[in-house]
C-alpha cells in the first residue's frame, strides 16, 4: 500500500505452522466371541456355535463359560488357519476342547481348562499361558510354539506339554511349582528362557 508520503510499505501477513503433538500408544481391546453351540458337541468351524454368529478371528477371544455344555471340537478351517487373539475357558465351562488342527493364538495369550490336542497339531502363542486344571492340558504329539518378540511366562505347571518351542525373541518365563512341568517329548529354546524359583523342567 502507498503510505503518507508515497512511499511503499511491506504487507504484514500472519503465518501458521502446523505443531504434532505425540499421543500414548492405544490397543484396541480384543472383542469376546462366546462359544454357544447347543449340541452336545460342536465344531469351532461352524458360524452358528457362536455368539457373534461368525468363527472367531485374529482379533477376538475365543471364550468358553456357562453359554455352553458342548464339548468343542477344533477342526481345520477351509482355508488357512484358525487364528484368534485369545482363548478365555472360564471356570464356568463344564466340557473341553480338543484341538485336531493348527491354531494360532494372538497376545491375549491362552488361558485354559480340558483341553486336549489330538494328532501333531501345531499352537503358536504371542501372549501368556496359565492353566487352571492339574494336567488340563494335554499335548499329544502336537507342538505348543511360543513365538514373540516380547516376553512371555508359563505361568504353572498344570500343562503336560509333549514338545514345547520358543522361537521367540522375547523371553520365555517358567513358574516353577510344587511339581516338574511335564514335557513329554522335545524342549527347543531359540531365545531365552527364564525358570523362576526351583527348577520347573
């Protein structure tokens, strides 16, 4: 613009520069998928033995409670593998499981009751193991493979492993109890393993 005495002044103009500002890491919760099936015994791989009315998938957990009385059946999906974030067997389920096919188990880790593998079915687990019934867990010549890069922890001694695998980066920690943890056939350590208190092996 031309001033007083014509003189030319520089325009002021107001300028905006954009700040980011770091937010805390947020998980989105798994969803519970319940277990349902009204027959005696029930095949996971069927959508209307299910709450949610679908299979469970790689973000939700596969829950057993007091919905059901079925025996569960784990068999082989079409296509792929079974794959889930969790498994939840409240102590409100009356049956159990036996798994005949692959399963993949995400961070929500596996929290167990009856459950048996039957044949050489492969569990790969990302988060933590408990199990609640003395020698609830059965592997049968199946392998249960602890896979992540973070740590994770066996947290009894209430599971009769036939081969156990960490292949994870992370460290696998073992929860020494009032007897060994049972191991019936291989123990392959790719990481680290921790043993807490005696011995559990």
């Amino acid at each position: 613009m031309s001033g007083v005495f014509g003189t030319n002044l520089p325009t002021k103009t107001n300028s905006f520069r954009p700040l980011l500002e770091v937010l805390e890491d947020r998980c989105v919760p798994a969803t519970v998928n319940t277990w349902s099936a009204a027959d005696a015994i029930g095949t996971w791989n069927t959508a209307a033995n299910w709450s949610l009315g679908h299979v469970p998938t790689s973000s939700e957990i596969a829950t057993f409670d007091a919905s059901s009385t079925a025996f569960c059946i784990i068999d082989a999906p079409a296509m792929g593998t079974n794959t889930v974030s969790g498994i939840n067997m409240t102590a409100t389920y009356a049956a159990g499981i036996t798994d005949t096919a692959d399963l993949t188990i995400g961070a929500d880790g596996f929290v167990g009751g009856v459950f048996a593998v039957s044949g050489s079915a492969t569990i790969l687990v990302a988060g933590d193991w408990s199990e609640s019934v003395s020698g609830g867990f059965i592997g049968g010549a199946g392998t249960v493979n602890f896979n992540s890069a973070s740590s994770q922890t066996i947290h009894d001694v209430n599971s009769a492993f036939t081969n156990l695998t960490h292949s994870g980066a992370g460290t696998l920690n073992l929860t020494a109890g009032m007897t060994p943890m049972t191991i019936g056939g291989d123990f392959i350590n790719g990481g680290g393993a921790n043993a807490h208190g005696p011995p559990s092996l």
